[in-house]
C-alpha cells in the first residue's frame, strides 16, 4: 500500500513544464471564500433594521425581542465548535458549501415567516452558516495563499464582513424610505431587509461549487498530484516545488496527529496564543460601540436622527481603515499592527470616557470613538483572524481555528449582554473598562504572540516545535 509520504515522492520525480503563478486566481480565490464575511456582516445587522418594524407589528416584549437578535449566536456557536472537526475529515470546501446553504435558506425563510418562534428558528439557521464559515473561510485562504501575501488575502474576510455592515446599513436607510413603521409598508420592509441576503447567498453557493479544494488538505489526504496543480496555478512551479517538500514533511511529523495534540506541547502553546487573539478581538470592546452606538449618541444628540447618522459614520471609519490593515499586514507585521491598535484603542476609549463624565461637547465623543474604531479595525479586527488559522499545522488547522472562534463567540456574546447594564450603572466609566482592557491586550500581544508574516505555514509549525525543544533543553 503506497503512503501518503510515497505519493508526494512520486511527485517530485516526475519532469513539469515550468509555469508562472496567478495572483489573479489567488486572489479570485480570496474573494469567493472572503464572501462568507460579507453574509456575516449582513446577517448580524440586517435584524436591526427588521426589528423596528417588527416590535410594532408583533407586539414583541423586550425579552422575545432580544432573542431574535440574539439566536444567532446559538447557531453560530453550534457550527463553529463543528466545522473544525468535520473539515478536518471531508474537507473545507463542502462544509463552506453547508454553511452557504444555510445562509440562502435562512435568507428566504426569513423573509417567509409570520411568527417570532419561526423566525428565531431561521435565525439560528443563519448562525450555523456564519459559525460554518466563519473561522473556515479563513483557513481555506490561509492554506492557498502564497506566505508573502497571505495576511493581506486572509483578511479578505474581515473587509467583506465590514463591507457587509455597511452595505446592510444602506440598504435599511433605502427600504426605510420607503414607509415607515406604522405604513402600509411596513410589512414589506422587514422582508425586504431580511429577504435580500440571499442573493449574495446564492453568489457565494455557486462559487463554492466551481471553486477547488484546498491544496494543502488534499495532499494531507494522499491526493497529492490535485494539490500539487492548484499550488502551481497559485504560485508558480518552482513556489509549488518548495511547497511541496515543506508539506512532505509536515504531512511525516503530523502522520499519527490527534486532537489531544493541541493540548501537550508544542501545540497547547498555540493553542494558549489562538485563545488569548479571540478573546480579545471582542475584549477590546469594539463591538460596545458597534452594537451600541445609536443608543450611546441618543443620549448626546437627542431628537431626530442624528444618531444614526453618528453610527454610519463610524461605520465609514471601519471600512476605510480595515484598507489600511490589508495594505501594511504583509509590509510590517502582524505583531506591530496589533500593539500600535491595542495601545491606540486605549488612550482613545480612556479619553471617550473622560469625555462622556465630563460632558464635553457631543462632537468631541463622536471623535474619540471614531478614533477607536480607526485603531481596532486595521489591528485586532483583521489580525486575529488571520493569524488564528496561520498558528496550527494543517492536519489540525479546522479543529483548532474552531474551538478558538467558539471563545470569541462566546466573547462577543458576553460584550453584547452586559455593555448596558455596565453603561447603566457606569456610564461613560464603561470606555474606561475597555481601556484597561486594551491595555491588557497590549501586554499579552507584547509577550505572548509570535511574529508569523513572510512565514510559510509549515516553517510556523517548525517554530512551535523548536520553542519547545529550547524550552526542554533549558529545563534541562
């Protein structure tokens, strides 16, 4: 019986016409998997929008009205904590086919129902799609893209997310034109703004189908030559042969891998770093502006509408700056980005703080928190997703991307219950929580987490297991 290792020895042998690599399908690559971001931004803001039309018309209490909001983050759980491990085992590509689908059905369905339990049912559908992809898209682009532009395409996704935010808001402002919440519209606009996600749904399912798998899986499971032709169309031959002989011998130190793995050295020492990134990619505390920030500037600018223009302002701010991140990631590092973002987030949120308990003019907060939105979304936004999939080898790379977005699930869903009641009994002392905070993330980005830009992901691994050889030879 020939061996996976025999296989890729096979292939090396073999003469090839030597071929130049295309950035262009790289990167069509990114975008097509990156999509999944752009659903998950649409889906997780598109209720906000429908929920002012729905209170009315339901008749919903603020319990029932909190759980349609929040049910997403059931299904998303649930499919991060098994993407990991089913893709692990069939491959990326058809678990991120399940979650489009997913994403299409609980578009229409959605936009179908006449009743809250049936559309929170259709909620958590949509969050089995986001929690299917999420983590998942970024590890597929991760493991197609060549070392020396892999921050910039693996932040595809973070981008199309902000994108998505920004295009929903829009597209809620447009439909809201068109009657208000007591018109006879009103009927229609919240299917209208649930209901249009599955068009970018459909765009990414049938992407998906036409798309390869990932290369590195496929030589994982002994399908070396279907591997070998996408890193080659990626990178070019003499990129794909280099390739070839660093995944060779991960695939030699990883043959009788196991998830029990991740927690015994070198591993559990990623795993440690993976844990720490999600946590604080929400415990920076982005998201107590994002989720709140039209409640937050009611109270400055009361009256009219001017607090929602202050959120799509700031809304502006993250997209614009979540360019700037893509542009320096692979020019300047991960770590820098991180450290300049978290220390930046800090003084700002300290400042937005001050600002509020000392009720500077409403214009001077705006600021403050534009300003903190501008340092997370270049720094702590982008960088944690990318290098949540680059830290583990490819034989575990599903499963422990998985259980590492499960806690930053779990983070977000902790900064979206208790931001309130900390905002109703601290007030503006609530930024200075999340600036200590900040702060903390600082010190950890500063002694804990690895440079990994211009690495290979196998030369990644091989860090992991000489830290851990120096570590048992200084005990020694």
């Amino acid at each position: 019986m020939t061996s996976k290792t025999e296989h890729l020895e096979v292939e090396v042998e073999q003469p090839r016409t030597k071929r130049q690599g295309s950035m262009k399908y790289v990167a069509i690559l990114a975008f097509s998997a990156g999509l999944a971001g752009l659903l998950y931004g649409y889906d997780t803001v598109s209720i906000s929008g429908a929920i002012t039309y729905l209170t009315p018309l339901w008749h919903l209490s603020a319990t029932i009205e909190g759980l349609i909001i929040s049910s997403i983050m059931i299904g998303g759980v649930i499919g991060v904590g098994v993407s990991g491990f089913i893709s692990d085992r069939i491959g990326r590509r058809p678990v991120l086919i399940l979650g489009a689908a997913c994403f299409f059905v609980a578009a229409l369905w959605s936009a179908a129902v006449n009743d809250p339990t049936s559309l929170i049912w259709a909620r958590i559908i949509g969050g089995l799609g986001i929690g299917l992809t999420s983590s998942l898209s970024i590890t597929y682009i991760t493991e197609c893209a060549p070392a020396k532009y892999r921050g910039t395409l693996s932040s595809m996704y973070q981008l199309l997310t902000i994108l998505g935010i920004f295009l929903t808001n829009l597209i809620n402002f447009w439909i809201s034109g068109f009657g208000g919440i007591h018109s006879d519209f009103a009927n229609k606009a919240w299917r209208l703004m649930l209901g249009i996600g599955a068009a970018p749904a459909l765009i990414l399912l049938i992407a998906l189908l036409v798309m390869p798998e990932s290369p590195r899986f496929l030589m994982q499971v002994g399908k070396t030559e279907k591997g070998y032709a996408i890193l080659e169309r990626i990178g070019g031959t003499d990129s794909a042969d280099r390739e070839l002989v660093e995944i060779k011998a991960s695939i030699e130190d990883n043959a009788k891998g196991s998830i029990k793995d991740l927690f015994r050295q070198p591993l559990s020492y990623a795993l440690m770093i993976g844990i720490f990134l999600a946590l604080f990619n929400q415990w920076v505390g982005q998201n107590a502006i994002s989720y709140y920030g039209p409640t937050i500037f009611a109270d400055i600018f009361p009256g009219g509408n001017t607090a929602f223009l202050c959120a799509t302002i700031i809304g502006l701010v993250e997209l614009i700056f979540t360019f700037v991140g893509m542009y320096f990631i692979d020019r300047i590092g991960r770590k820098p980005l991180m450290l300049s973002g978290a220390l930046g987030m800090g003084v700002f949120y300290a400042l937005m703080g001050i600002s509020m308990m000392a009720k500077w003019p409403g214009i001077t907060t705006l600021i403050f928190a534009c300003l903190v939105i501008a340092f997370f979304a270049y720094s702590m936004g982008p960088v944690t997703w990318v290098m949540i999939s680059e830290l583990f080898p490819t034989y575990m790379r599903g499963r422990a991307s998985g259980i590492c977005t499960v806690f930053l699930w779990g983070a977000n869903f902790l900064v979206a219950q208790f931001t309130p009641v900390m905002f109703s009994y601290w007030g503006g002392g609530t930024f200075i929580f999340w600036a200590v905070m900040d702060f903390i993330a600082f010190i950890g980005v500063k002694f804990l987490v690895p440079e990994t830009k211009g690495r290979t992901l196998e030369e990644i691994q091989s860090f992991w297991v000489k830290k851990s050889s120096d570590k048992h030879n200084l005990a020694a």
